[in-house]
C-alpha cells in the first residue's frame, strides 16, 4: 500500500493490502456492518471509514498495526480499557504480533457512533 493512495472504496483500499492485513480489514469491516447496519461505507483521509450523517469511524491498515481512529472521547471505561493501545493522541493502534482484539474494537466502534450522532 502506498502512504499516499487515493482509494474510491473500502474493496479499493483492502484489495491493496497485504493478505494477512486483508483479513484484518475484511474482519473489522464486518463486524462494524453487523454492530452498525445503518453505518455507511466511505472513503475519508484516504481509509476505510463509516458515516451516518458524519464519518465517526476510521480504520487502516500499516505495516506493523490496524489503527483505529478518531479517539474516543465519551466513554470512560471503555477509555481506560483501551490504554494499552492509545497513543498520545488517543488513536488506537493494535499490533498484528499480538491477537487483534475485535470484540473490543467493535465496542470502540459502537461508542464513537454513539458519540458523533449524539452530536448532530
């Protein structure tokens, strides 16, 4: 994948990637769908994002981590259970060396949607 690639679309920007990295994507892309069925596919900052009225969910694969983003802001608990991932920023990066937690990153998802359509 090339740092500055501009994708029309999620199969775009996951045909791009690695095999192992395309399954990441396919999973977390799924998951979201599932958590969210009225969230849309959308290209923004160049990865695969979700909208419903707004973008409240970015993903994208590196070579060495999935990166979540934006950072979560709402949510506490769930802030502090996402420690070990945040950067200094508060996005997320989850390292493909260790199990990607999907559970975990489909609450993050379901929390920035609750906090970005609470905001409308």
């Amino acid at each position: 994948m090339t740092e500055r690639a501009k994708f029309a679309s999620h199969e775009e920007y996951i045909a791009s990637a690695s095999s192992d990295v395309r399954a990441v994507l396919l999973k977390i892309q799924a998951l979201v769908e599932k958590a969210l069925p009225e969230a849309q596919r959308c290209i923004g900052y160049g990865m695969p994002a979700y909208r419903d009225g707004k973008i409240f969910f970015y993903f994208a694969g590196f070579r060495k981590h999935l990166g979540v983003y934006p950072p979560l802001k709402a949510d506490a608990a769930l802030i502090a259970e996402l420690a070990p991932y945040r950067n200094e920023k508060g996005n997320l990066a989850f390292k493909y060396k260790e199990p990607i937690p999907y559970e975990l990153i489909g609450r993050v998802a379901v929390a920035l949607h609750k906090e970005y359509t609470r905001k409308r």
